[in-house]
C-alpha cells in the first residue's frame, strides 16, 4: 500500500475521539517523556513523592509498572489462568486462542494508559487503565478475535503438519507467515487504540507501516520474540510479572508510527 492510498483511506475513516475533533492536531500527544503539568510545582517530576533523584523515580517508575501489570492481567485473566495452570500441548492451541481473545482489549487500554501517563503524570493508573478500556474495547476485540482464530489455525497447522499430510513449504510458510500477521495486528491495534478507524482502514494503516517504519517493525517484533524467550526460558508467570514493561516499550516502539499517522493523516484521541 501506497502512503497516498493509506492516506486516502484513514482520511475517509471520520472524527477522532477528541472532545473537539475540530481542534488543530497536534503531533506531540504520543511524547515519549512525562510532561510536567503541575502549574503550582512547575519543577516537580516524577518521583518527587518519594524523592527528587534517581532512586525516588525508580521507586515509582517501579510502582507504576506493576500496578500496569496487575491491571494488564485482571483483565486478560482467562489467558493467564490457561498459561499458569495448563502444560504446553499443540491439541489445546484452540483453547488458548480462544482465551486469548481478550487480550486485544487489555493491550489497548495498557497502551492508552501509557500514553496518558506521559501526557500528564497525574493522571491515577486505574483511571487511564479504565477509561482507555470503556472507549476502545470493541475497537480493540475487532482486531484481536479474527487474529485469535487465524492463530489458532497456524498453530494446529504446524502441530499437525506431519500426520496430517500437510505439504512441508506450507508448514513452513505457516510460522513466518503468522508472525508477520501478529504484527500488521499490532500496529492496528495501537492505530485503532487512539484514532477512529473502521477495522479495514485500520489493517490496511498496519501494513502500510509495516515497511514504511520499518523501525517500528523491528522493535516489536523483537519484542515478541523476547516474550517468547521469557516464557519459553523462565516461566509464564515471569512474562505476566513484565506485562506493564511489554506494554510500555511496545509503546516507546510505535510512539513515532502514532505520530506520522498524525502528521500525515489521522485525527488523534487528545482527551485524558
């Protein structure tokens, strides 16, 4: 896809979520530092509760990351619950698919929250957590339910290649394939997290920034496979524990993409 067609059809695809969709948009609202909105404390950072240097900003930079990752597992609990209590078997790739589900949702709101979080410090985790939740979860269920199923397909197709007579280039092609599909997802999911876009328009902005910020690309696909590794090295209960940090690197990753789409063609959510 063409930046002029990707444009053409993000363009189409009507208001953002602001109050005031009529409002000059304004690239810097996916910053990639917290921004110091606190008028009677125009020094005061992040931290300052619990001291002004590096260890008070740690503490709560730690604090923060794991009230993220609790949040990010009460609301994708049937996928936490298969991956702590269930042993990896390929016969129960349609179970966990199916529990996987939610998980659109859960990135989406982990995904506004950061954002919001960087927008204004202030701005209590729950809430965020909470308000991205109510305004983007069907957006986010669009993208995340037909993924689900087309992954627990590939993964049933890998398991079953051998016994079930499947031609050895298409249990090859089926991973990579996959993979690739996970991330087009991704990069709809944080597209659709903040702009108003119909599902069609979203999967075709992903492809789009597939090749054109390649970056972007990379990094969350190096993300994936540090997941994997995680898992597949410690345990599913680890990669539970680092679901806040997944979510905030995966937005420092598309911070820029959100940001072109806005400079180029998108109306941005600018509430908090």
């Amino acid at each position: 896809m063409t930046a002029a067609a990707a444009g053409s059809v993000a363009r189409t695809a009507g208001a953002g979520w602001a109050d005031d969709p009529a409002r000059p948009v304004d690239p810097t609202t996916f910053p990639v530092a917290p921004r110091d909105r606190d008028d009677a404390h125009p020094g005061r950072r992040r931290g300052d509760e619990v001291g002004d240097g590096p260890f008070g900003r740690a503490v709560a930079g730690f604090a923060w990351g794991a009230g993220l990752s609790a949040l990010l597992a009460a609301a994708n609990l049937p996928l936490v619950a298969l991956a702590l209590l269930l042993r990896p078997d390929p016969s129960l790739a349609w179970l966990v698919a199916l529990a996987a589900v939610p998980a659109g949702p859960a990135l989406s709101a982990g995904l506004y929250a950061v954002r919001e979080h960087y927008v204004d410090p202030r701005v209590p985790l729950a809430r965020a957590f909470g308000r991205g939740y109510r305004l983007g979860w069907r957006e986010a269920l669009a993208v995340s339910a037909p993924v689900c199923v087309l992954a627990g397909l590939v993964a049933l197709v890998g398991a079953g290649a051998r016994s079930s007579g499947v031609p050895a280039l298409v249990a090859g092609l089926a991973p990579g394939a996959g993979v690739l599909l996970l991330l087009v997802a991704l990069h709809a999911l944080a597209l659709r997290t903040f702009f108003r876009l119909p599902p069609t328009a979203a999967w075709q902005a992903g492809a789009y920034y597939l090749v054109a910020r390649w970056r972007a690309s990379l990094g969350t696909l190096a993300l994936l496979a540090g997941a994997v590794a995680v898992a597949a090295a410690a345990s599913d209960l680890l990669l539970v524990l680092l679901g806040g940090v997944w979510v905030w690197l995966w937005y420092r990753t598309t911070a820029g993409m959100l940001r072109d789409a806005v400079a180029r063609f998108l109306r941005p959510t600018t509430t908090t």
